[in-house]
C-alpha cells in the first residue's frame, strides 16, 4: 500500500469531502472547515480542516461560536498530519478536552486475511431493527462501561432512513449478547468504516472480535468497497495488524463543551 497516497485521498473523500452520518445531520464547508451539524442526539464536530499558524486562532473561535449559539457540545476530530502541526495544543487553550488518542488504519480488502470464524458456540445476527439496535446497544454499555443512548437513536434511525449504508452485527452465546460492532458505508467512495467493535469483559480473548472484523469485511467486499478504515485502540490495533490493516496517522479527539 502507497500510505501516502492512501492517506491523501482518504483525507479527500471521508473528511474534505465528508457526508452525513445520519439523517438528522448535515454537513457544512465554511472557508477551511468542513464539520457536521446534528441533532442533539447526533455527532457534531470538525471533520477537517485546512489551517495556518497565521488563521488557527480565529477558525477555531468561529466554531467555538458557532456550536455554541446552537448550544451543542461538539468535536475536533484531529489527525496527527493536520497542520498546524501545534493545533493540538492551540485546541486545548482554547478550551477542549483532548480524548484518548487512537491509530487510524486502512487495509485493501483484497489484501485481508478473512478466514477467521467465529469460536464455537457463538453465532451472529444482524441487527436490522429495533429489538437488534437494543442488543447491539446493550453490548456497548458492558463492554465499554458508557451510557448508549446516543447511539441507540443514532443506529436505529440510520437502519430507518438508509439501511444501505449501515451493517450492524451482534455476537450471541446462545441467546445473550456478548460482542457487536457495526459497519458504515459511504456511497461513492471507495472507504467503509469499522465502528463500535467490543466484546463483554468475560467473552475477550476467544477470537469473537476478530471474527466480527472478518464478517464486515466480506460484506464491504460484496459491494464493492476496496477500502477497510477503523480508529483503533491500542487494544484492537494488534489484531487489526494481524489481519492486514496498516496504521496511516493518529486521530485525537478534541471535545469542547460549551
């Protein structure tokens, strides 16, 4: 893989030339930013930008006052190439939160190892509906500890509106919920997003994640996709390496609360 040239066109299609995640968002180009306007319930924050030491301070004052006259709290989603190269810290004095940071990485589906089955006695159901958003929520208030509520609405109505551009998949030891992760589509690029992969703390370390990534990735490669993209954790990293993802830059997320 040409990282450079990779890096460059996702940069082009998922962040300069970023679209909606959901029907209730909508996405803004206000000189140089692109960032994504929702609902309360929604993502809202900076998806890229195109800054300079002289232009840093005002464009992020402006989007300071922006979500703040909307009475949102939102994100700068930043990436370890954006300039300038101490926007981190320009974030932060102005009042953002800097979150755990995490490796964006990228892998040809044509280049990932994709026999990984799930363990026995697990089998996976795709989430489609209500009752398969609640198992899919569920599983990400055990395995991460954080309240879902946000993304429960976010998932059921993307299922609503355009099913197409979602994938959800829910692990199951017989009948209870152990893992779940989701795929998001863009439509008319070439990137498919891993999202929200975990497992419950005493199902970890059985192979179920891994083969929840190989799972999405055949379903991204029957519609054509050619690219795989996941923010990982330092946890998800070494098994996204073993199965062929190569890490491309960091991303941080920087939240402002107003």
């Amino acid at each position: 893989m040409d990282h450079e040239a990779v890096l460059a066109l996702y940069d082009r299609d998922m962040r300069e030339g970023a679209q909606p995640d959901g029907p209730d968002a909508g996405i803004e180009r206000v000189g140089r930013v692109v960032r994504q306007v929702a609902a309360s319930h929604g993502w809202n924050g900076v998806v890229w930008s195109d800054l300079d030491p002289a232009s840093a301070g005002a464009v992020i004052a402006e989007q300071i006052a922006h979500y703040s006259g909307l009475g949102l709290d939102f994100e700068w989603k930043l990436y370890g190439h954006d300039l300038p190269a101490d926007l981190g810290p320009r974030l932060a004095a102005a009042g953002f939160t800097p979150e755990a940071e995490e490796t964006l990485m990228i892998a040809e589906v044509s280049d990932l190892v994709l026999d990984a089955e799930p363990p026995e006695g697990i089998r996976f159901l795709p989430a489609v509906d209500r009752a398969g958003v609640d198992l899919v929520a569920d599983v990400h208030e055990k395995a991460f500890g954080t309240d879902s509520s946000r993304l429960r609405q976010q998932l059921l109505a993307r299922l609503t509106a355009d099913p197409d551009t979602v994938v959800a998949v829910v692990a199951l030891a017989g009948d209870t919920p152990v893992s779940a992760a989701r795929m998001e589509l863009v439509p008319g690029t070439r990137f498919a997003g891993l999202w929200g992969g975990g497992t419950v703390e005493a199902w970890r370390g059985r192979g179920i994640y891994r083969a929840l990534v190989a799972q999405r990735a055949h379903a991204a490669a029957e519609r054509g996709y050619r690219y795989l993209q996941v923010d990982a954790s330092s946890q998800s990293r070494p098994i996204l390496e073993r199965l062929g993802f190569q890490p491309l830059t960091t991303t941080t997320p920087y939240v402002y609360v107003p």
